[in-house]
C-alpha cells in the first residue's frame, strides 16, 4: 500500500511539470513571424476604386500656401478730373460699371472754356478791324508813292504810310498769335472756333477700357480741376496681394512664379510673376506684402476677390516620391501597399522626407517602379490589420 501512494505522488508531480498543449502553454518565440502577401480580389478592388502608380523619381518643389486679395495695379488707375471748373449737367457712370476707352462719364458746363469763347470772339472781331485798316493804309501808301514820284508831296508822307502800314501789319501778326493761342484752349476743351456761339458743354471722358471702381459725382455740384470725379481702372492686369508671415519671408523669392486660385472657379488655375516684397512689415500682424502680377484678359478676376496663393519656396530637388494618400500608419510607422500580382499586395515599411505638393519624398524603403497603391490603401490597410488579429487570436 505504502509502494502504490509513492507511486501516484510521482506521476502527479511529473505531470504539473510538464508543459502541454492542451493547458495552453507555448514555446517563447525566438523572432517576429514574417508577414505574407494580402489578398484582395479583383471585384473588391473595383468595388473600393482601387487605384495604383509607380514611384518614380521626379522634381520637389515645396509650396507655401497662403490668402490674398486681387487688386488693381497702381500704374493702370486713372484718376478722373474735369479739365476746367463748371456745374455737372448729367453723371452717366457709376462704380462698378465697364467702360471704354472715350466713353463720357459726365458732362458739364464749362465755364473757362465759355470765358475762352468770349476772347476769341472779340480777339477775331479785333483781326477784323485790322485787316481793313491794313487794306486802307496800303491804298495810302500807294497813292503817296505816286504822288511823291511827280514831287506832288514831300518823300516823307510816303514814308510815313509805309511805317504805318507796317505797324498794322504787326499788330495783325500778335492778334493772329493771341487768337491762336485760345483757339488751342478751346481744342484742349474740345470746341472749335465754330463752335464759340454755343453753350459751353464739356465731357469728362474715360481715359482706357477698364472699371469705374470710384465716383463722387452728382448732378447740379460744382466740379474743380483739383478734385477727382471717378477713377478707373484697367482690369485686364491685376496684383494679387498676398501677406506672409515673417517666419517665412526667407523661403520666398521675387521673379517666382505662384499658382493662384479663387473659390469662383475652383478648376482653373491662374499664374502671377512675384514682383514685389516688401521691405517693411505691418507690426500687428507680423507680415509683409507680396505682390504677383497675373495676367486677366477675360476680366475673370474680380477686384477686391479673396485668393488661395500658393508661392513656390527655395527647397527644389529631385527625389522618389508617391502620391501623400498613399501612406498609411501600422504601429506607428508609415507604409505602403505595392501590387505584387493581379489580386497580391506586399505592405512595405518607408522612411518619408518632405511631404511637398500632395507629393512625399521616400528616403527608403521603394525601388523605382514599384506599384504603390493610393487609392483604396486604406482598405488594404484594414486588411492587414485584420490579420494581425487573427493571429493574435
């Protein structure tokens, strides 16, 4: 009896000793399971839209986004000023109206031109008298000439009508440049010299095609030369205004070309030249102005429209790089799917540089030609995931 209890205490201690299966113990693992190709199949993929492209090497250009404003260029705003004082008779334009090039923004009665009128009158009135005086003097002159030949009348009366009929003949001379003179006044209002009888209307007219973008103009008030009636401004160049931040003037250069987009038209991209940065910083805001010239023959840009400006920056370099939406995150790193076959695809660990342009620079991890998946990585993403569990399970 006392051999038999011996017996059963030794198998039973044995037995709690050894590792087994079926109470779940496990070997300890000596390193990581390697990972095998993920499926999907080909109506899967058409069902996400699976989309793939090759990394390839290609030029970097980073980007820095920031707002603006479309402004007018300061050289193409005329500044609209009647040429002479009068009383506004009727305004035909009003701010934001399209103009062209000689179209009458305002008439007005001109009163120096009507004053102009009234010397030019009377300066011709004067010509008038001199001319028959000259026509008088030079019979007198010819009739002492004769008389004087035939020792009628001393030599010196004829050489008295000949100094007199020289003496109209000047004084004709400076009417005629007088007259002159006004009658280029009045062109400069433009009137005529046949034109001096009637009122005195004069236009305001639009130097260039382009927007009235101010009017202070009405009916009945007193327009001055020294005081501006409209500005107008060509449109068909524009500044696109954009602030940047001190931190970043560094990584913009002038003579760059930026890409320019406004919410109207969300698919067309428009193209400025950087022609200016400023030299003086606005002390709220900590920025400074940037100015591109954009070219806007259709006048598709507004004035005063916002901008999303989008500057290029001195980092330029050639490098691989994939579409950004190709990237994932497992365990903390960043991966990529690349098609192996028609339904295979291995998950491959990557080391990202710069993320520029929607492009991200790959330091490691691809070959050139590999077929990185982008859209529908997220769903291989969940796949791959989904395995980790099962085998956790």
């Amino acid at each position: 009896m006392t051999r038999f209890l011996i017996c059963i205490l030794v198998l039973t201690f044995a037995g709690c000793s050894r590792p087994s299966e079926e109470s779940g113990g496990k070997p300890p693992a000596t390193e990581e399971k390697e990972k095998g190709p993920l499926e999907m199949g080909e109506k899967a993929q058409a069902h996400v839209g699976l989309k793939v492209v090759s990394a390839e090497v290609r030029p970097l250009t980073e980007y820095l986004q920031v707002t603006g404003t479309v402004q007018p260029i300061d050289s193409k705003v005329a500044h609209v000023r009647p040429i002479a004082p009068g009383r506004l008779i009727a305004v035909n334009a009003k701010i934001g109206d399209r103009v062209a090039a000689g179209d009458v923004l305002a008439t007005f009665d001109n009163t120096e031109a009507a004053e102009i009128a009234s010397q030019f009158q009377v300066g011709r009135s004067e010509l008038d008298k001199l001319n028959v005086q000259l026509s008088i003097a030079r019979q007198q002159s010819e009739r002492n000439r004769q008389l004087a030949e035939i020792g009628a009348i001393p030599r010196k009366e004829y050489d008295l009508s000949l100094a007199e009929e020289k003496s109209i003949n000047a004084s004709i001379d400076t009417q005629q440049k007088v007259l002159s003179g006004l009658r280029a006044k009045l062109q400069r209002f433009g009137f005529g010299e046949d034109e001096t009888a009637s009122p005195m209307t004069a236009s305001v007219r639009a130097p260039f095609a382009g927007v009235v973008i101010r009017a202070n103009a009405a009916p009945g008030e007193m327009a001055k030369p020294e005081e501006e009636l409209f500005q107008v401004a060509d449109a068909s160049q524009v500044w696109v205004q954009a602030e940047v931040y001190e931190k970043d003037l560094g990584r913009v250069q002038s003579g760059q070309i930026a890409s320019i987009n406004v919410d109207t038209y969300p698919d067309r991209v428009f193209f400025g030249k950087v022609t200016y940065i400023s030299d003086v910083l606005d002390p709220q805001t900590r920025s400074a102005r940037v100015r591109c010239d954009v070219a806007n023959p259709d006048g598709l840009l507004k004035l005063d429209m916002f901008a999303t400006v989008r500057l290029p920056t001195k980092f330029k370099k050639e490098g691989m790089a994939i579409p950004a939406d190709a990237l994932q995150q497992i365990g903390g790193k960043d991966v990529v799917f690349v098609r192996t076959g028609p339904t295979t695809f291995e998950q491959k660990t990557v080391k990202v540089g710069k993320l520029v342009q929607g492009m991200a620079e790959i330091i490691s991890g691809l070959e050139s030609g590999d077929t990185v998946v982008t859209q529908g990585a997220f769903h291989l993403k969940s796949i791959a995931l989904g395995e980790e569990i099962g085998e956790e399970n």
